[in-house]
C-alpha cells in the first residue's frame, strides 16, 4: 500500500513495512479515501529517548530569545503555504472561514508566543519569579525561585477538530521553554497535521528533536514516559481518565475535555437592542463553525423565559439568511460537514438523547438535509456526514429541567436554549455543567455582570462578556486567545493550556534557589545587590560588548534647599501640600515638615548618574518598580548609585536591553528611593551600527520585539 501517511521520527520520515494493519481516512463530504494510517513497528521508546537526547541538547543551547524567533519564521512558513492548508483542510469538512480558526488560528500562535517571548522572558535561559527573599539581617544570604525547562518530552494528543491550532497551542510554549515536543494527532484529520509538519521540516530550521509526529496509534506510550514529561490531551473526559490512570507518577498530564459550555442572555438584553443581535449572531457562528466541532461551542443558550420565542425566530431568521451547508470545495458554502460518518451518528444519538429527556427540536431537523455538493448542484449525500444546525428546547426552568441538559453533549451543530425567571436561576444553571472552557454573557448591565461574574467564575476557564462597545472587536465566545488561559475546572479537565507564559512555564520547574549575592547573580544572570561591581569608568561609555552585570558609578552628593522644592512646585504645578506648607506637612504622620518631591529626587538622580555626551546608550524608554522610602527635607543631601542589574541583547537588533539598578541614599546613607532603569544600549561602540539602531525608536522597537 503506497497512500499511508508518514510519521516523523528521529529527524527522518518514516513508513511501517508493510501497511497490513492500516486505517482508511475518509473524505467527510464524499467519502472517498483521503489516505491511510498505520504505524506497525513504530518505536516509540526511541522516539522519546531522541526527544530526551537529542532534543533537550538542541533546544537548551538556545536562549528564549532565540527560540522565539524560530517560531516566528515558523509562522512566516505556514503562511506562505496556508492556501495548500486550506485545500487539505476541506477533506476534513473545514470551509475557508473554519480554516481561519484551525490555520490562521494556529500560525497565530506562533507570533504570538515569538513576540511574548522577547517582550517578557530574558535572553537567556532561566526566567526569574518574584523578587529576591532576604534571609539574613547582612544581606548575605539570599533566595529567589528559578525556572527551568524541565528535561523530558511534551507528549501532545490531539483531537480531529483542530489539527493545527490545537496542536500547535501545546508545540508553541513547550518549544520555547526549549522542550522538544512529540505529537500524536487524531485519526480523522492526522492528514493536515501531517502537512503542517511536513512544511517546518522543510524550511531547515527546526532545531533537532524539537518536533516528531506519531500519525496513527501510538500502543504501549504511556509505558515509556517518566519524571519530566508532560501528555497534553485534548479530547473526550472518559479517555482522559483512562489515559491519566497510565501515565506514571512525576509525570505532568494535563487535559482539556468535554465542555457544556453556556452563553446567557442578559434580561435587560431585549430584543432590538444591540445586545440581543449579538447574541443571536454568536450563537449563530458556535453552531455553524467547524459545523459545531468546537470544544468551546454553545451547548447551553440561557436565556429570559420570555424571549425564548423571538430568540429562536431570530436565529431562524439569521441561519436562513447565512448559513449554506455543503461540500467545503463548492462557492458559496459556509458550513461543511461533521468529520466522519461515525462523528455524526455520535451527533444524531446525543440529539436523541436529549429529546428522551424531554427535549424537542424547535430549530432544524435530525433528516439528512439538501446540500450543495461539489460541483455546485445541489441534492442529497449519502457518503457525506452532513448535519443541519439544530436548536433543542425544554419546557420549564431551573430545577424542573432534565440533567441530560447539562451532561449530554452533541459535538455538532446542536445547542439547547434553556429558560430563566432571574439571573440568579441563570448562574444557577451555568454551575450546573459542571465546568466549562467558556461561558459568555451578552448584557450591558454591569450589576448582571457583576453578578454572574462572582456566581459563575469558579466553573469557567474563561469568562466573556458582550456588550454593544465590544460586539464588533470581541473574539467571541468560541475563540481562545493565545494571551488568555485556555481550559476549564471540572468536567472540562482542569488544565490551562495557552494563557501567554503561564502556559511556557507549564513546561518548566519551579525551584527555590538560596545562596549568596555573588552566587544567585553568576546562576540567574542579574546582578544582586551584595554581589561584586565595578567602577572602571562611566557604564554610559560601554556598549553591550564592554558592558558586564555589575558595572556602576557611584555620584557625588547633591544637597536639597528650600528654593529647590518652591522652584520645582511652582514650575510642574505640584503645590501638595507636603511641600509648600511646614504646619500641614509637620501634621502628617508621615513627614518631619516640609519635604522634596519624588519626582524632584528622581529627576536629580538622573542628572547625578547620566553621561551627557553621544555614546553606546541610545535612548531611556521608562523605570519601574520605583518606591520612595525615606522623606528628603531641606538642608539633606542625597546621591544615586547605578549598577549595570541585567543586560539583554536583541537578536535581530544593533542594541539591546539594559536594567539598571538605581538607589538614592542621603547624607546618613539612608534609602530614598529604588527602582530600574530601562535603557537601549548599542551592541558595539561602532557609530553606523548606534546609528542604525537609533533609528528605530524605542516605542517602535518594542511593537516589532
């Protein structure tokens, strides 16, 4: 048999011997053979040990940074390719506009985490969590807790509905923790998995072991893994159970499963009111995208007792107006077929269940329905998995309503609407899911937020609330954001999976680190203060290459009179008055009388440390964590100390980062005042090459980091 898909392991394209054991993958609107799967003789354990080996050593000599920008050319690959994805995808039953979620959805991930990357993790290899612990009274002996990348093989397996979005969501932050990744994609749609792979293999960049693809069963895996891998699974929650009672222990197994997700209709969201159109639109697009094949799509429409008629005219109205179903190949089709003829009759038998429970279908149809077949004619397809969008109702409310609701879910084009009388009955029945990816809340009552907001958190992963300000710019209901937390408690599995760097630090260990200054600055990168500096000459004068954690200047004292507090207060329009009057600032429990402003003191400090003249430091973009500590009154002195705290080259730049530790002290050597000062410093001392990074200007920098 020569049409079997190849997996991709150790580096290598690899086929089994003889494809005796093979699956037919089928087309979902025609039923045709799109390819087969088999992996007899597959050698998993080598595959993870490659990963543990190979990989590890690979990804580990990279800096984040470094990372991040490989899988920013990722994401430049997919993309001059994603028509060929869009193509294959519609085998799948995935129209152009699904493709957007599943394709353009999963490439965005790539530039999201390449962006997040180098905005907030170090150009190095260790990420810093929280501030330093002091554990003695002489500074001696300090703490800090440490990531690092754990050293074993993020093993992802995926459901069919998302290929390439829900796979490359696990592969993102797990590769630029710089943990090499294996995935196992699901049986119906492990043919566009395949293509997405088959396209970063042939861009050359994909650092060795970083990525390996099992395309079919994969026996006997669990049996292999240990302390310091990870399963991601997504798919139904009995496998879950299943699949978590195999993993050993150390091992981390997070899963995202079945979710009855809710979207409630805020009772003063009547219809004619922009709300009410949102929400119809919404619940319109969950039912119809990836023809309902969504973990986070509408299950549950909660909405007033007494607009569940006009809501379902409406959405009547809306589906007739949008919605084609057919062949994904055929103009003009919006909605294609569920992913195989087994995932309908899954479908058609949840429906039947509802309707057991007291349910009637007030919206659609369970007969195979007319679609638009390739050719653009239009008939019946036996061959094809093809369902009609369908609304479920129930006759009365809150406790008077079938469990089945809340537990029985059709992973199609199904949603039930449920009736309220008060919006705690709504919380009320969102709770009763128990536990969801998502919940949405179309209302512009922020006590109706406010409310089901503190009733409804607890069971949701993920909470949106639509409004008229947001309707047209709001992701919606169904559509996870990689810079959001994507997973729910509960039923829903309980994982977190993308959620910006939570989910990169998902794949590392975090470690208390105690020791001296000089010993956690030489292990984390940054300097401490206790730890060793130098003063050879100004820092302004070094470029990155010059440039060492520790460097510093210590300034003159600069003494503070009366004239200059009444002059900065009358020149900045600052006359609080702690600094303009003694009797009111003597009362204050907090000053001895009259006192500088902060911001005097810091505008001071950076004349006492700053060297005027052109040089490697290009520009001053901001400071953070500033504190004022001690009151400066008339008559004190104060100077700055500045040390070179935490250096960051930019990869694709002529300039990096520099963190400067900063500390005011008066006469009696007393803290003022301590922050971070943040600089852009020229890699070398070479004029072009600070001009050409000045050209750029901080601002700019950071949007294209």
């Amino acid at each position: 048999m020569t049409n079997i898909l190849p997996s991709y392991l150790r580096d290598g394209w690899w086929l089994p011997d003889t494809g005796d054991d093979a699956t037919a993958v089928l087309d979902a609107s025609t039923g045709e053979v799109v390819t087969y799967l088999d992996t007899q003789g597959i050698d998993l354990a080598g595959a993870l040990d490659h990963a543990r080996t190979v990989g590890q050593q690979s990804l580990g000599a990279l800096t984040f940074h470094q990372r991040a920008l490989l899988l920013k050319q990722f994401g430049i690959a997919l993309t001059a390719r994603k028509e060929e994805l869009y193509e294959l995808s519609k085998r799948a039953g995935a129209t152009v506009r699904d493709s957007l979620s599943d394709v353009d959805g999963g490439i965005g991930v790539l530039f999201t985490y390449s962006s997040k990357g180098r905005r907030e993790l170090p150009n190095g290899q260790v990420y810093l969590d929280g501030p330093v612990e002091p554990l003695s009274k002489d500074g001696s002996f300090l703490g800090r807790h440490v990531y690092t990348r754990l050293p074993g093989v993020a093993v992802q397996i995926n459901a069919f509905n998302f290929p390439m979005w829900g796979a490359l969501e696990k592969f993102a932050p797990a590769f630029l923790a710089g943990v090499p990744t294996l995935v196992k994609p699901a049986t119906p749609t492990a043919y566009v998995a395949e293509a997405w792979v088959r396209i970063l293999v042939e861009t050359g960049l994909l650092p060795a072991g970083s990525l390996q693809l099992a395309s079919g069963a994969v026996p006997g895996l669990f049996e292999h893994l240990r302390l310091g891998d990870l399963v991601g699974f997504t798919g139904s929650a009995s496998t879950a159970e299943r699949l978590r009672a195999q993993a050993g222990p150390g091992v981390r197994f997070t899963t995202e499963t079945d979710s009855i997700n809710a979207s409630v209709l805020g009772p003063d969201a009547v219809p004619g009111t922009p709300e009410f159109d949102a929400y119809v639109k919404q619940l319109m697009v969950e039912l119809t995208t990836k023809a309902g094949q969504k973990c986070t799509a509408i299950r549950r429409a909660i909405v007033p007792a007494d607009v569940v008629d006009p809501l379902v005219t409406a959405l009547r109205e809306k589906i007739a107006e949008r919605v084609v179903v057919g062949d994904p190949h055929a103009e003009g089709v919006t909605m294609g077929p569920l992913v195989s003829l087994a995932q309908r009759e899954e479908v058609l038998k949840a429906v039947g269940a509802l309707e057991a429970a007291g349910g009637r279908i007030v919206l659609g149809t369970t007969d195979a329905p007319e679609v638009t077949l390739a050719d653009g004619s239009t008939g019946r397809a036996p061959d094809g998995a093809f369902v009609a969008p369908i609304l479920v109702g129930f006759d009365g409310d809150g406790d008077a309503l079938p469990a089945a609701v809340h537990e029985v879910e059709a992973f199609g084009p199904v949603a039930s609407v449920l009736a309220y009388r008060t919006v705690d009955e709504a919380a009320e029945l969102v709770g009763r899911g128990g536990g969801s990816l998502v919940t949405s809340v179309a209302t512009a009552d922020p006590a109706v937020a406010a409310t089901l907001l503190a009733r409804t958190a607890a069971y949701n992963g993920r909470l949106l609330f639509l409004d008229r300000d947001d309707a047209r710019s709001s992701t919606g209901h169904g559509a996870p954001v990689p810079h959001l937390v994507h997973g729910g408690p509960g039923r829903a599995g309980g994982g977190e999976e993308l959620g910006g760097i939570r989910a990169v630090l998902h794949h590392m260990q975090r470690t208390a680190v105690q020791g001296s200054p000089a010993m956690l600055t030489a292990l984390t990168g940054v300097w401490h203060q206790g730890a060793a500096s130098r003063s050879d000459r100004h820092p302004f004068r070094k470029s990155l290459a010059e440039l060492a954690v520790g460097d510093q200047i210590a300034s003159p004292s600069r003494p503070v009179t009366l004239d200059d507090i009444e002059t900065f207060a009358n020149f900045t329009g600052d006359l609080f008055y702690a600094h303009m009057d003694e009797e009111a600032a003597a009362a204050n429990p907090f000053f001895p009388g009259r006192v500088a402003h902060g911001y005097l003191l810091v505008s001071w400090a950076a004349g006492l440390f700053v060297d005027p003249e052109p040089g490697p430091v290009l520009a001053n973009y901001g400071l953070e964590n500033l504190r004022f500590m001690t009151p400066v009154s008339p008559g004190d002195e104060i100077r700055v100390v500045l040390t070179a705290k935490q250096i960051t080259p930019r990869e694709t730049d002529g300039y990096g980062e520099v963190r400067w530790d900063a500390v005011i002290l008066n006469q009696r050597d007393d803290i003022v005042a301590t922050y971070d000062v943040l600089t852009l410093v020229a890699k070398t001392a070479d004029t072009d090459a600070a001009a050409s990074a000045a050209s750029e200007s901080p601002a700019s920098a950071e949007v294209t980091a």
